[in-house]
C-alpha cells in the first residue's frame, strides 16, 4: 500500500508553484506518495484537465490520485488512529499543526511553514565506543542509556513502532533493561492514539513464552508509564530465516538500524561493545535523482514482519520458533500491503 499525502489543492499549487523552497517537499510529495486532494470528485475530473500540476501527477503511473473532503477543517480520530504513514499538509497555522502532529502521532505540516517537514530527511548518527556512557539534563532530571543518546532529536511523531533484532533477548535480563530504555527514549511522551508495538526477534533457550511474555509486557506498561494504552505483539522465528538479518526499528516516518544490536548498554549503563546507530527520515535524499530512500529499507522489513505474521498464525503461534503473542496486527503492517 503506497504512503498517502493528503493535502489541499492550494497547498499543492504553492509547493509545485516554488520547487526551490519547499525542496525535499517538493520531491517527497511528487516522487513517494498517493496524493489525496480536498476536493469532491467532479471537482477533481475538473481539476485533471485544468490544473498542470494534478495532470501530471494522473502521469506518474506509480502512484495515484485521490479525492477525500471529510478531514480538511481537521483531522476525525479515526482517520489518523488508521493512518500509519499519512503525510498531512493543511491551510492551518503551523501551531495547530503542531498540536495535531503531537495529539496523533503523525506527521502534520502547515504549508505557511513547513519546517517540520525536516524530520522526512533526518539523519541522526552515533558511534559508540566500548565504555561510552551517556547523560544530559533534561527539565531537572536526569537521562541515562538510551533516552541520552537520542536526546538531540527530540521526540519523533510516531503512533506504532516495529523492532526487530535477533538477538535482544540472548540475555533476557540485559535485553529487558534496554528494551525499556530505547522505547522510553522513542515513544511520545503523549498521545491520543493507541501506540501500536511490534517486536520480532528469535527465543535462545526458548526463555520466551506465554507466561514470560505477559509479565514482561504488564512491566513495559508500567515502567514505561505513559498516559495512553500501548498495544504490544511479539514474533519470534527460527534463526535461520535470513529476512531479520539487520537489527532494525521502523516507525511512521524513521528507520533506525543499530550495527551491534539494541542490547547494547550494559548493567552498569556503559556500552558494551563499539556499535554504530543510525536513524533517518524516510525520506532522507528525495532529491537525489533515482536515488535509494530509507522507505524502501522501511518497506521490507514490514513486508517481512507481515509475512512472519501469517506465518505463525498458521503454525498457531504456540512454538517456541513460531509465536505470536499478544495483538501482532500492527498498524505499519498495513502499509507492507500489496
């Protein structure tokens, strides 16, 4: 399923109309996205024949155009609760904008200043040194581990998260503890959304089962301590399955990949081992002429989680190599659809 941009023909005409300021944006819609107009549909036949712009996204070929008129004064809960990787872009002052992107966890522009649309193009990235540790300030207190280390990108819109990594729970008590440091570092401080998460990784020792899972999943809720109903799966898989090589998240708009793994800090809060994170935007280099995006990077590891999925439901998902447990319908998946 192609990410969608939804977005008013105004705002189209302006960012088409000055390619040079709005740059990425300018690329990201015409070269990446579905494109969903604010227009009833004779308006939109209309709109095709008259307006250079929409005719030539009608050419792409690749990707479509739509019309939806239901949103636009602003954004109904149940159409951003199912949109995973909408790019909003409305009439609205960048304030309110702000406040939506934050309420739903989705990336919501003001064509008045679409600033925000740097996050599309992140590239954040670290090398950790054997015995590095990690600690800023932050309000009066203090961040260790991970939260420190993603410290200066501040927090991401995201509304679901799917983390992927062989080998988290080699050690299971190590693993916990920086399971729950990286999400605490990743995961909004608020919401009005579900936060959907998935977790995909193997089970050494089959230490993972129904009964572990559910403890685990009841501590992340309670250390995580957010105001809003985290929704938690988990996938395992033999190691043998070669589609869960990288040590990977994907969120809504962000790849992360870690080289060493996300077990990565040890007992005493120093890392353990030189490690090099990464995390991009989606739409990191869009300009580059048939240049590669973290989104194709993004879709594969999601058609892999999807098909895992199926997988396990079908073997019943009770195996220690093939469980599913607790709600794996993440709402990423979805963009993993043909």
């Amino acid at each position: 399923m192609p990410r969608k941009v939804y977005c008013s023909l105004e705002a189209l005409d302006e960012i088409f109309d000055d390619p040079t300021a709005f740059a990425d944006l300018y690329h990201i819609v015409r070269d990446y996205h579905d494109v969903v107009l604010n227009l009833p549909e004779e308006a939109l036949e209309k709109a095709m024949l008259s307006n250079p712009y929409v005719r030539s996204l009608f050419k792409r070929g690749t990707y479509g155009v739509d019309c939806e008129t239901e949103f636009y004064g602003g954004l109904p809960d149940d159409l951003a609760a199912i949109t995973a990787g909408g790019l909003f872009i409305l009439d609205q002052a960048p304030d309110v904008c702000a406040r939506l992107s934050s309420r739903h966890g989705i990336c919501v522009l003001s064509v008045q200043d679409p600033t925000p649309a740097q996050t599309l193009t992140t590239h954040y990235y670290r090398q950790m040194e054997k015995a590095d540790a990690y600690e800023v300030a932050d309000a009066g207190q203090t961040q260790e581990r991970w939260p420190a280390l993603l410290a200066p990108l501040g927090k991401l819109p995201m509304n679901s998260l799917l983390l992927v990594d062989n080998y988290l729970f080699s050690s299971f008590k190590e693993g916990k503890r920086n399971l729950l440091s990286l999400l605490d570092g990743l995961l909004p401080s608020t919401l009005h959304e579900e936060f959907h998460l998935l977790l995909v990784t193997t089970n050494p020792r089959n230490v993972l089962n129904p009964e572990v899972l559910a403890a685990l999943f009841t501590e992340m809720r309670t250390t995580l301590n957010r105001p809003y109903t985290i929704v938690m799966g988990l996938l395992t898989h033999g190691d043998t399955d070669r589609r869960f090589h990288r040590r990977a998240w994907v969120s809504n708009y962000h790849f992360g990949s870690s080289d060493r793994g996300f077990a990565c800090f040890g007992e005493d809060g120093r890392v353990n081992a030189h490690n090099d994170i990464r995390i991009q935007g989606a739409f990191r280099d869009a300009r580059v002429p048939y240049g590669d995006v973290p989104w194709r990077s993004m879709q594969l590891e999601l058609k892999s989680a999807a098909a895992l999925r199926n997988h396990n439901q079908q073997q019943g998902g009770w195996m220690a190599t093939n469980l599913l447990y607790g709600n794996c319908n993440n709402r990423l998946l979805d963009l993993a659809a043909s």
